[in-house]
C-alpha cells in the first residue's frame, strides 16, 4: 500500500516536471520537482530492486508511486521531461538497460538516467562534490566520486558475501551470540530473550525453527538490528561489541573508497545514510576511528536532502544540461 505527501503548487511554478526514484529492497520513494528546484509532490510504493523483484515489479512500483504523486498533486505525468532512477541492484549495465526500456513504454520522457541508490544517496550529501556517503539499511555499501569525476565503489555484496555493517550483519552477528550464549559457547546477553520476543520463539533454544520459517527474509532479519542498538544502548557488552564492529566495518568500506580515490590527504565528507546510524556514537565513533588511521580530514555528516530529492535536482540539473546543449 503506498502513500503520498504533497506541497501546494505555486501560481508561478513552471510547467515541466522533474522526477527523481529512489528505489530499494523495501519501498520506492519518488519525488516530482518543478523548473524552479522545488519538490511539488512525493509518492511511495513498494521495492523496486529488480534483483529482488524482477524489472516488471520494480518499473511497476515506480509507475504506481509517480501516479500516486500525480494524482495528488494534481499533475499530469506527461509533463515529466527528465528523470534519474536511482536504484538498488543495477550495477550490471544490462540491468540497467531493461529499467529503461521498460520504464520508457509507459512515460516518455526526454531525458532519463539509470543508476544506483548509491549514487543519488551520495549527491544527496555533497551536491555533486567530491566526497562519500556510507549507506547501511538493511544492507550495506559505500560510494565515491573525486574531482575527475572517477568512482569508487566497497560493498553491497548482499546477505550472502557482504552486507557488513548493515542490518543483516548486525543481526546476523548478534543471532551468532545469542547461539553461543544458549550453547553455553559464549557469554550471556539480553539479545537472548530480545531475540526471543522478536521472532517469536518460546525461548532462545527454539529460535532455530523460527529464524529458518519460510516467511523470515532479509527484511525481517535486518529488523532485528534495531533491538541490537536498543541492547546497545541500554549497556549490554555484547551489543555494544556488535555495533563496535559494525563502525569498524563501515569504516574499513569508506577506506578502501578514499584510498581507490586518492582521497587520503582531503578534508572530505562522509555522509551517513540509513537506519543503522540511529545507533549514534557507538558505531560511529569506531567508525570514523578506523576512517582516520588513512585521511585524517574526513568527517562524518548528514545528508543535505533525501535520496529522492537528490535524484530529482539531478534529474533537473541534467535536464537543463541536455536542453542548454542544443542551444
């Protein structure tokens, strides 16, 4: 079920219309910005990670959040002239090609960009300057871009070969303790009956059927993260190791970025995207730690504009680029 906000329109705001997606494995959120730079109306849906979902889904999800938006905001998306997709799970360039080729059958637009949720989240904090963004939701990655425009890319491997850092990891890392602490293999902690409640197990001994029921996913795993930095909070030792190593490893993934970069000597910003940084101090103090053992300058900082915003400024930014152009 998607919902929408929306802004009153201005008398004088252009026609054209500008969209910007940002789409992961969870939701959709699409923002409609006009000629001026102002976001005019938002919509929501579900995932849109084609890995995930499939490239019908995913342009399915996207079309329903932007008709959702229109019909809120009173607009026509036949007045949508550029757009950048910023997606989960299209690094692969073939990928990429079918969103488009699918995504242009229902919306004609001039001018249209097909490229990761990474990227937009990255423009989100430096604007199109050099710098990083650090994202760690459900999954984990890490992004870059100096000023040769060269990019640089650590993580997003998935649940299977990655995803340290992101919710996965964290829960998966606190499912491991809670193992060992009901084996009698490791310490005691309150992610034990934490971890009970969450899946509903009657005890930690029964929570090896519940964590393999088919209707836990990835989603549902990641979730658990959020009891790890509530644990955390409340002082429990092994939580708060959990998320110690959680800031190291994101740390390590901004390190390779700034080193592939050559960003090492540069005062540059590291903007922290994602649910996982609710955690504050504890993951990010070990992660900034680990930045600064290679570029003692970086600092860590919060995104200027959501993802979707960020992608409708680029969508505007490059719609206005194309049209200046043929000038």
């Amino acid at each position: 079920m998607s919902s929408v906000t929306t802004k009153r329109r201005s008398k004088a705001q252009p026609h054209l219309l500008h969209l910007g997606v940002d789409g992961g494995g969870t939701k959709t959120h699409i923002a409609l910005m006009n000629s001026a730079g102002d976001i005019v109306s938002e919509g929501f849906a579900g995932p849109a990670n084609p890995l995930r979902v499939g490239v019908e889904t995913s342009v399915a999800n996207i079309l329903k959040a932007i008709n959702d938006a229109c019909d809120a905001g009173g607009l026509s998306r036949g007045d949508i002239t550029s757009a950048t997709l910023g997606l989960a799970g299209v690094r692969r360039m073939d990928i990429r090609q079918r969103i488009r080729d699918s995504f242009v059958q229902h919306i004609r637009v001039k001018r249209i960009e097909v490229i990761t949720d990474a990227e937009i989240a990255w423009y989100g904090t430096t604007l199109g300057k050099p710098g990083l963004v650090v994202i760690a939701g459900t999954g984990s990655i890490c992004f870059g871009k100096n000023a040769k425009g060269e990019i640089a890319i650590s993580g997003g491997w998935g649940p299977l070969a990655g995803d340290e850092g992101g919710g996965v990891g964290i829960a998966r890392d606190a499912l491991h303790a809670v193992a060992k602490a009901s084996d009698g293999r490791g310490k005691q902690t309150a992610l034990s009956k934490q971890a009970s409640d969450y899946f509903r197990a009657s005890g930690p001994e029964n929570l090896i059927v519940a964590i393999y029921s088919p209707q836990v996913d990835n989603s549902r795993i990641a979730g658990f993260a959020r009891l790890v930095v509530e644990s955390a909070l409340e002082g429990d030792t092994i939580a708060v190791d959990i998320l110690n190593d959680a800031g190291h490893e994101l740390g390590v993934a901004a390190t390779a970025v700034i080193k592939k970069l050559g960003l090492s000597r540069q005062k540059i910003p590291i903007g922290c995207v994602g649910s996982v940084f609710k955690a504050g101090s504890i993951l990010t103090k070990t992660m900034i730690g680990t930045i600064h053992q290679a570029a003692p300058k970086a600092y860590l900082t919060e995104p200027v504009m959501p993802p979707a915003h960020a992608a409708a400024l680029m969508a505007l930014r490059n719609g206005t680029a194309a049209t200046n152009g043929r000038r």
